[in-house]
C-alpha cells in the first residue's frame, strides 16, 4: 500500500524506487515513517536529508533530468498554467495524477535506492517525447 499525504488539491507521495539493471521497482514507505503522514508542504520544509526541486512548467521540465543520491527528496512543483501528471515509464508504483497536480501543486518522492527512473507528463508528451525526465540516484 502506498502512503499518500496531500492538502487540498496538491499530493505527495512519498516512497522509494529501486533498481539496478533491471526496471526500477518502487517500495511504499513503512507504515509509521513520519514523513508517511505529512503533507506535502511540512514534508519539503521538514525532511532533514538531501533535496533536489524540478519545475514542471506547460511542456517542459526544469531541469529535465537529474542525478542525485539515495536519500534524497525529489520534489517536483507544478508553476505551468495547466493540470500535469507525473508517471513512471515502466511501473506504476509512484506518480501523480492530474487532478492532483494542478498549478502551484507540490509532489515529492523520496528515491533511496540507485538506478535510473524515467518519467514523462501524458498530457505533454510521451515516454520518450516532449516533457519527459529522468531521475539518476547513485549510492549515498
């Protein structure tokens, strides 16, 4: 079961993408991890570890693909004019609707497990054109 926390229209989930060679599978978050429970504001202001922030504007995002390291806070904020989704390409384990990602909504995903982990906005694109990015996480 995923953990989903959210404030009115804006929704967080917060969880963990594995993989190595083989497609990055994602693992929910312990029932009682305190970051389970926040909202996706009190989770970008509180989490203590490495944080990363990617702007999903109308057709693009900023920075489009990124590394980081495990444990690290991926946030994305929608700052376009119109409704965004952000979906895994292979898996549907983590990811964000549009009605729950409209303008001026934040969604984050803890990534604590290296392998690369493609993404795309349906709206805007297709797995591998148009918004579309890319999340790299290397051993902390």
């Amino acid at each position: 079961m995923l953990r989903t926390a959210g404030v009115g229209a804006a929704a967080a989930v917060v969880l963990a993408a594995c993989g190595n060679d083989s497609p990055p599978e994602a693992r929910p978050v312990v029932v009682g991890d305190p970051w389970a429970a926040m909202t996706p504001e009190e989770l970008v202001a509180e989490y203590p570890g490495p944080r990363v922030d990617i702007i999903s504007r109308d057709n693009t995002f900023q920075p489009q693909d990124v590394e980081v390291a495990a444990g690290t806070l991926v946030v994305w904020t929608n700052r376009g004019r119109n409704e965004h989704d952000i979906l895994p390409v292979e898996g549907d384990a983590w990811g964000v609707e549009p009605e729950d990602f409209p303008p001026g909504a934040v969604y984050a995903v803890l990534f604590d497990e290296p392998g690369t982990v493609p993404y795309f906005c349906s709206i805007h694109g297709t797995h591998d054109i148009g918004m579309v990015g890319s999340i790299t996480v290397t051993p902390a």
